[in-house]
C-alpha cells in the first residue's frame, strides 16, 4: 500500500486499471478493518477477550497516511491505528485477533507476543541475537503506548534522527539505521489527548527544532465522555495552533485540514504534507476532522448513554448546514466508508464508472468471510496450545486421584493457562495424593512456571550480548604523577574521548550546549563537536526524554541531560511507561538505550536537594539506574554503558563536581561493572552500605570511628537496578554480622528497596547479630542553608552515633 501510485492527486500518471485496482485495494482494506472492529467487540462481550478498542471510523484518512509511508519511516501512534496497519502490511487480519486474545507467542502475535492489550502496534528492528536490522528496507512502528499522548515525546527524538541522519556526514556510513535522513516520523492522536501537555511541549519542540514529524489529529469530537468544546479552545485544535504556523523567514509547523470521510482531498492533502515534510525537513501537523466513532470509545461501556441527546448538522456540499440530526444518526450517514462508497459509485473517470453496487457488494462479502476466517484462525491456534497442556494436566490429576479437580479444569469456559496452573498447584496440596504422582505434577508445575516466566517475564532489561552485565570490567589506571583535579574535568575529558570514537553519540539538555551544563562537565564540547552533537534545547523535560527514547529506537546513543535530579519527575512518565518497558514489551524486538544524565542529593535548598530514590526504583524496572559516589565512577558507568544496549539513568553527585579527584589515564576506556558493589574499605564491626554522596558521609564517619576502634565494612552500591547480582554484601555480612543502610531518601524510600534485597533475596538475615537499620534523610524535604541541610538529611555524627549503638546493641 505505502509503495502504491499516489492516487487520485496523480492519476494522470497511472492507467485507468491502476487506479480502479488501488481505489478497489483500499474499499477492501477498510471493510476487513471494519468488521475486524465488529467481531471484535462480540469476542470481547462474549468473554473470549477481555478488552477491546477498536479504529472503527478512522479508517479513510488511515488508507491515506499509509500511501505516503515509505521503507524507513517510522510511526509513533496509538490503539486506533489498525487500518494503517493492515494498509502497510505490518499487520494481517489473523495477528490482530491473536493479540486480541493475547497469544503469547511471537510468530502468532509478533508486536508484543501477548504482553500488550489490543491496538498496541510495534515491528521488529532487532534480529534474534539483539542486533539491529536494516530499518531503511522495512516499515517501522515504534511499540505503542496506552498513555494518552504518551506517543508524542517519542515522536519528536525518531523525527530529530532523520535530521541527524541527514546534516552529519559522519553518519551517512550508517546505511542500515537511514537513508541520509530522508525518513518521515508519522505521529497519530486522538483529538481530545491534544489537551496533554505532551502533546504541547512536542508541537512546540518540532516547531523550534524544525524536524520531519508528520502529526495526523483523528477527530471524532470526543474524549470518552467529554465533547471537545470541554476539551479545546474555540473548540478546534488546528484553529488554536495557528500561532504555531510557519510563514516566511520563520520556523514552526503546517497546518492542514481535512474532512475524515472525503477520499479525494484526503489522498491530495497527505500527499502534499508528506512530500514537503520529507524534503523541507518542516513538520506538519494534519487536523482530521469530521471522523466517526460507530462503536464508541472502547468495550468498557456504551456511547449511546452520553450521545443519544447530542445532534449535528448534515451540510450541502459547501459546508452550509442543511439539516440537523441525532449525532448517532450523523455518525451512519457521515461514516468514512459509507461516503467512500458513495464517492467509487459517482467517481467517473474517462466516462467510466470505477466499480458497480454489486461489484462492492462482493468486495464487503468477502472482507466479513475473510474476517470471520481469520478470526476462526486465530481463536484455534491460541486455543490449541493450551488445550494440550490441559490434556496432560486432566491427566497427571486423575492419575494422582483428583478426579473432582481434573473434570472441573476439563468442563472450563474457554480456559486459559491461569486455570490450567490453578488446577496442577491445587493438585499438588489435595490430601493423600500419591508421592509418585505428586512428583509427577510438581514436575510438570515446576517446567511450566520456566516456560511462564519465559513468556510473560522475559526482556525486562536486555537479553543480548551487547547487556550492560557482559562488558568485561576495566580497571581505572593513572600515571604515576597523576594530577588532582575537579571532578568535573575528568567526566569533561571522558566525554571527549567518548564522543572523539563515537559518531552516534549526542548529549543534550537545558544549558547542556552553549555553557556544557550547569556545572560545566561538558564545557567547550559544543565547540568542539558541534551544535548538531551537542545541544541546548528548551525547558521541557517530558520531550528531553522523549528525544532520547525516540533517537535510540533509531540507533543513535543519545546522551539526554536532566538539569537536576528533582525535575526528573516531568520526565517520569516517558521513563517509567515508556523507555522502562521498550524491550519488554515488544519481547526484545526493539530497544532503546539512552542514557539519562543528572545529577543530586546535598545541594541545599528544597528544589534542588532532592533524592527520590525509592520512587525512582520502583518506577523504572527495567532501566539501569547508577549511583556513583564519584566523578572517576560515573565515567566508568558511561564508558560501560554506551559498549551497552540497556537504558539507564546515571545520577552524578552534585558536591562532587568541586571535589578533588586524581585525572585517569585511560579515559574513555575504563569500565565500572553493573550491577557490583565494591567494598571500599574492610571492617569486621559492621557492614555500611550507602551509595552517591551520603557514601562520602560513611567514609568520614568510618575515619572517625576507626578512632574509637570500630572498623566498619564500607560498602559502595553503585547501581541500584541492577542490586549486587554477585551478593557481596551478603559475604561481608558474614564477617561482620551487623548491617546499616545509609541514604539521602525519605524513611522506607531507597533504603527500604535495599534491605529487601538483601534480607530477603541474599537471604542476608541468617548472618544479623542485630537487627538491620537504616539511617536516612527526614520525612519533609530538606529546608534551606546549611544548618537546614543538617537538620534534614544524615550527616556524619547521625552515622557515628547509630553505628555505635548498633554496635553496642
């Protein structure tokens, strides 16, 4: 479909047969999409699926946008973008429903293999071993995500590759990953999420950065419940971006607007916006209005209840209201396939009719048998699967004399593979089962919890070569004569040994470019390498991630700088639902590996202090998140992790930055391993595990109490996801006996996530003489100065005095 003649707008340049075959392709693809949406209602409703939403009414403009997608584009969307799917051949009919039903598995279901309720779309840039394939010749979709306007940040950093791609020569090598740049990012949103403030900072950001971003606004006039003149002012988003236009001698975007149902002037309005956003490199923004919603928003509930009372205007054909009508009356006689009917019956061309009624009669036949099939396809191949493993688990349990339990499992609606474990670890604890069979069973058990995991867990960090846990550590060497520097210099020096081998790697942020950051790790980088590579950008922190996430998926190692720790929470979002989950969620099909720099903890004043640690892990599974104590450890962390195709987050103490350090020699090239502690000093008294900059703290505390005889075990942390994978602080805690966690969060925050791991996951309590405790900063945030820090957060008397009593204990 993407690679067809361009209809309609170029008909005079393909035969009349052409043209009757494209227009007669596209009436087939809209049916099938249709009555895909249909049946699949009724196989929700009926229990089969469990939810539904569906593109119904969205599929005219979706034919359209597809025949400007070329090999290399790439769409960043959301779940109402069936129809262009089915059109670019990315997705078939059969894949469809196995997501619906959520097949686990990859050549049924290949977006997600399960993991992703329905209308969650992605193809595949990794081979099987994690490598990147050639993305310039396939169709590329970035896995979707259910946030509202989730997609957007996104959307921005995959079109800024193309003009990466395109203005570095350094890159045009890269002939897998782009076509020197010629590649258009295709962004869809329903209408009511354009009241986000993703969807603002990511209008504005494109506008500013002048990127090939193509923005297709599906509008139905609604957002669930609520009409639009609730959602948006003047009731209309491309009328209130109209300051966002660009004219002559200034930057910002093109602003088209189409009708939803017009077949003509849809294919005419794409091809215009499409063609000049790739060749210009100026985004488009393309208003679909007068789009239809047939089956409401979504199998949750019923639109009729908000609608029945709602009306709207037929018009005449130019635009002039003719007659008012029930809107769900409008909805039939204004739906997109309906009017492209009407318009293949009354389009003539050469004198000829294009196809009869009963020639489309046929055509929409075949789409609702196609369809059915398909679906019947589907349902068997999901159901086949665990009928065989029902079958062997009916008879472990009547072999072990739980027939109550086997014909209960065997007269299942519909089972899944809940029910089938349900029964087989029922079984495994019904009295007077036979040991024989009981083996038996817990075998079976025991296989399908490994092949579950495999299924359903799988991919959460990556599973390639080239993870952050295979690079081979490389210690940190230094001259003889090695000279005592700021902090600063030596990640200043790192980076510009990294960015000198290195064409794929960019850094930006606020302040990031023209001063080399807030604290000045990157001065003069941008003279050195250039704007391109090193970049200032606007106060926006949700479309700085977004840029990363969107310039990874596509190849690039970008650098993306959060000026404090504290404004990481804008960002939140894209990292937690989004980056977090790129390779989980499409079971290592793509990924993503930015790195996201900031820095925190001890800077006083209550903004800029912060050390939301606990929220951070737990909201970011699937990022590598670093703590470094200092400077020459967080270069190690970069040089491992950009040999890496993990994201992660690396959080750069903020008093270290002044603090003296001795200057590597083999900058660039030293590692600091994932994942692995380090004990920096030995002790037999306790174990002080703590990690950035209240480590610094338990180092002058440990200097202290070593006056007093009491030698601590000082434990760095390093990286909290993932936590000491080698259990080392168990091993100290064999020696010692005692242990202490030290941090800068809030009680129960990080060290709570920390006493976890090592109680309980390391199995830590069989060595405890004492109970575990932990020291960290108070409930509110740190007030301002000095003495408020010191009130507010551990300082090194708190450490000297709980290691005495715990020592005393």
């Amino acid at each position: 479909m993407a690679n067809s003649k361009q209809a309609i707008a170029s008909e005079e340049k393909i035969t009349l047969e052409e043209l009757k075959e494209e227009i007669l392709q596209d009436y087939r693809i809209v049916h099938e999409s249709r009555e895909a949406s249909l049946l699949g209602r009724k196989e929700v409703l009926t229990g089969k699926a469990k939810f539904g939403i569906f593109g119904d009414g969205k599929e005219l403009a979706q034919i359209a946008m597809a025949k400007q997608f070329r090999h290399g584009d790439w769409r960043s969307g959301y779940y109402r973008d069936q129809t262009f799917m089915f059109a670019i051949g990315e997705l078939t009919v059969q894949q469809w429903f196995a997501q619906l039903y959520a097949h686990a598995d990859l050549q049924q279901e290949p977006a997600s293999a399960g993991r992703q309720m329905n209308g969650h779309y992605a193809t595949r840039s990794l081979d099987a071993d994690g490598n990147w394939k050639d993305l310039t010749a396939q169709y590329n979709s970035s896995p979707d995500v259910s946030p509202t306007a989730g997609q957007m940040a996104r959307s921005l950093g995959l079109a800024q590759a193309s003009k990466h791609f395109r203005q570095d020569e350094a890159l045009h090598a890269h002939t897998h990953l782009s076509d020197r740049g010629n590649e258009v990012t295709f962004a869809t949103i329903g209408d009511a999420s354009t009241s986000e403030g993703p969807f603002w900072e990511t209008v504005n950001a494109a506008g500013v950065l002048q990127v090939p971003l193509a923005i297709s606004v599906w509008d139905d006039g609604w957002g669930i419940s609520v009409s639009k003149d609730h959602q948006t002012t003047k009731g209309s988003i491309s009328t209130v971006l109209q300051g966002f236009a660009k004219e002559d001698d200034t930057n910002g975007l093109r602003i088209y607007r189409v009708k939803g149902w017009d077949y003509a002037a849809l294919n005419r309005t794409y091809e215009e916006a499409i063609a000049r956003c790739r060749e210009e490199h100026v985004p488009c923004l393309i208003h679909v209005e007068e789009v239809t919603q047939p089956q409401g928003h979504s199998t949750s509930g019923s639109h009729e209840r908000y609608k029945s009372n709602v009306t709207d205007w037929i018009r005449d054909k130019d635009g002039h209201p003719k007659e008012e009508v029930p809107l769900l009356e409008w909805y039939k006689i204004y739906d997109c396939n309906v009017k492209f009917r009407e318009w293949i019956l009354s389009f003539r061309p050469g004198g000829e009719a294009i196809a009869t009624a009963e020639e489309l009669d046929a055509i929409e036949k075949q789409a609702k048998a196609d369809v059915r099939a398909a679906q019947k396809a589907a349902w068997k191949a999901f159901q086949d699967e665990i009928k065989a493993e029902l079958e062997e688990v009916t008879g472990l349990l009547e072999t072990a004399g739980c027939g109550e339990l086997a014909n209960g499992l065997r007269n299942t609606m519909d089972p899944g593979r809940k029910d089938v474990m349900s029964a087989a670890r029922r079984g495994l604890v019904t009295p007077g089962i036979e040991p024989g069979s009981r083996e038996s069973l817990q075998a079976w058990v025991d296989r399908a919890l490994i092949d579950n995991a495999g299924r359903y867990g799988s991919h959460l960090y990556s599973q390639s070569a080239k993870s952050c846990l295979n690079v081979p550590e490389v210690p940190v060497e230094y001259a003889p004569d090695a000279e005592e520097v700021d902090g600063r210099i030596i990640i200043r020096d790192n980076f510009r040994a990294l960015f000198e081998r290195e064409p794929l790697l960019l850094t930006f942020g606020e302040d990031t470019g023209k001063i080399g950051d807030v604290n000045q790790g990157m001065e003069g980088m941008q003279a050195r390498f250039g704007e391109l590579r090193v970049s200032d950008t606007g106060i926006r922190e949700n479309t700085i991630i977004g840029q990363g996430i969107g310039l990874a998926l596509r190849g690039l190692r970008p650098v993306a700088e959060i000026q404090y720790l504290d404004y990481l929470l804008y960002g939140l979002q894209p990292l937690s639902d989004d980056l977090a989950t790129v390779q989980w969620r499409t079971k290592g099909g793509q990924k993503a590996p930015l790195i996201v720099r900031t820095r925190g903890h001890r800077l006083e004043g209550v903004w800029h202090s912060g050390s939301p640690m606990g929220m951070i892990t737990h909201s970011l599974r699937g990022v590598v998140v670093c703590v470094p104590r200092n400077m020459q450890q967080a270069a190690g962390m970069y040089n491992t992790l950009l040999q890496a195709d993990d994201p992660a987050l690396v959080i750069e103490c903020l008093n270290a930055y002044r603090s003296k350090e001795k200057m590597p020699a083999n900058l660039g090239d030293f590692t600091v391993p994932i994942g692995i502690p380090e004990v920096v000093r030995e002790g037999d008294a306790l174990t002080l595990v703590s990690y950035g900059s209240t480590f610094t703290i338990c180092a002058q505390a440990a200097d202290r109490l070593a006056e007093f005889g009491i030698h601590v075990e000082l434990v760095d942390v390093r990286t909290l996801l993932p936590f000491d994978r080698e259990h080392r602080i168990v091993e100290s805690l064999k020696k010692t006996n005692r242990l202490l966690v030290v941090d800068e969060d809030v009680p129960g925050g990080a060290s709570a996530y920390i006493l976890q791991q090592i109680l309980e996951t390391q199995d830590g309590y069989r060595w405890l003489d004492s109970t575990p405790t932990t020291l960290t900063a108070k409930a509110h945030r740190p007030a301002y100065g000095t003495d408020g820090d010191y009130f507010s957060k551990p300082s090194v008397e708190d450490v000297v005095e709980k290691v005495m009593g715990v020592v005393r204990e």
